[in-house]
C-alpha cells in the first residue's frame, strides 16, 4: 500500500481576446491566432497520507467529521450539499485556511461568487495578497517544499462577500 496519496490535476486555456467592432456597442471574443494553439499540462502531486488536520478541505459534512471517514463516499457526494459543506464564505478581513508550519504540496481554491464585485485575493505567507481569483475563478499550485512553501494560506474578499472551495494538501 502507498504511504502518501496523489492528487492529479491538469490546465486548459484557450487564449481568446474581446474585439469591439465598428459599431462600438458591438464586441465578440475571438481565439487569438498568434498563440495558434491551446495551453495547458497535467501533473501529480504526492501528499502525505496523513493531512495536517481534519480541516485540509472545505468538504466537510456533518455526517462525516473526519477525512480518514472518506472510505465509501465520493467527493462529488459531499459536495452536493452546498448548503451544508463543500464552501467558506469570506465575509471579513481576511481567513486563515492554513496556519500549519509544513509546506504546502498542493492548494487548490475557488471563487464561489459569481457578480463581479465578488472577487477574492489570496495571499501565500499570511500577508501579501498577491493572486486575484475572479469570480467563477480558480487557482491550484504545486507547491516545491523550498522556494514556494505557502505555510500561511489566507484569503481575503476584494469588495462584497463571496464563498471558496479549497484543498489544502502538505
């Protein structure tokens, strides 16, 4: 049996670019031909078997407490509850997701807003919220254990409340 877990994820973006035509009121997107193709890659991140604690996810359920509790449920099932589990809701000055002193392997965080004043900043170290994550946005990093750690990972909202879906593997 494996002593850690893996976490595949991949990337898929199309380079598109708004053009206004003549008619100023008129603008459609358009693929963007220079690029000629579309971007992206797959990877696997290898996380311990053993989480930092219960709260690694934002899918939580009442009826299951405890990660290791995972064993015949799909994480598509718990996420269908969105009233109770699968989201955070990021009305303050900030949440703390992680506090934990181990580095990150994987994050993984998603704007649940959907307006455009529900925006959503992330900061790695606690302090510097230096990734905007639109509405309808997500980030996932990789994390390399020296250079890029994310030992403090917090989440700020740019203007109205909004919700996020996260994981956070170390």
């Amino acid at each position: 049996m494996a002593t850690g877990r893996r976490i595949p994820f991949s990337t898929y973006v199309v380079p598109t670019q708004s053009v206004e035509g003549e008619e100023t009121s008129i603008r459609h997107t358009e693929y963007v031909s220079t690029v000629n193709k579309a971007l992206g890659g797959k990877g696997t991140a290898t996380i311990n078997a053993a989480q930092w604690g219960d709260q690694w996810s934002s899918a939580t359920h009442p009826l299951i407490q405890n990660w290791e509790e995972f064993t015949t449920v799909n994480w598509e099932d718990v996420l269908i509850h969105p009233g109770e589990s699968g989201k955070i809701t990021v009305s303050t000055s900030g949440i703390q997701l992680s506090s934990d002193g181990n580095d990150c392997a994987f994050l993984y965080v998603k704007n649940l807003g959907t307006a455009s004043g529900q925006g959503l900043k992330l900061s790695l170290d606690g302090s510097n919220y230096k990734i905007y994550i639109p509405p309808q946005g997500s980030v996932n990093i990789r994390g390399d254990g020296t250079t890029l750690q994310m030992q403090h990972v917090k989440v700020n909202k740019v203007t109205d409340d909004t919700s996020v879906e996260f994981i956070i593997a170390k």
